[in-house]
C-alpha cells in the first residue's frame, strides 16, 4: 500500500499526516519538533511512503534535511 505523507511545519511543533491511495488517513499526530521523533514516527511506514510535503514559511531547512538524509524525500 502506498503512502503520501505531510507535514505542516510551526516554530514549536508540527501536525504529521500519513494517507493511503483512497485519501484514507492512516496516521496523524501534532509532534515536538525533534527530527528524531519525527523520524521514529516514521519509521514503520518508511518502506510505503512515496513521498512527504513539508508546508512551512520560514526554518524548514534542518526538517528537509533530516529527512533526506534518512531517504524519505520531501
């Protein structure tokens, strides 16, 4: 099952959200912003997750940057 993810970026914290082919949402949390939770959360559903949007104004470089370097391609 393939898997679309989003991230909605703020200064403290961040909403992820995990979709399925049918819009069904599979996950969704607010989280810290801590690239290794964020990573933890992640990691099951690494091997489904075509791709992840990041939705930010401003600091969203350490975000995509930590992501791509886990291979999970924003």
């Amino acid at each position: 099952m393939k898997l679309y993810g989003s991230i909605d970026l703020h200064s403290y914290n961040n909403v992820m959200v995990l979709i399925d082919e049918k819009d069904k949402v599979v996950y969704q949390k607010r989280l810290a912003n801590d690239l290794s939770l964020i990573l933890e959360q992640l990691s099951p559903y690494a091997s489904s997750l075509e791709g992840i949007v990041v939705e930010s104004t401003y600091n969203w470089y350490w975000l995509v940057d930590g992501l791509m370097e886990k291979e999970h391609h924003p």
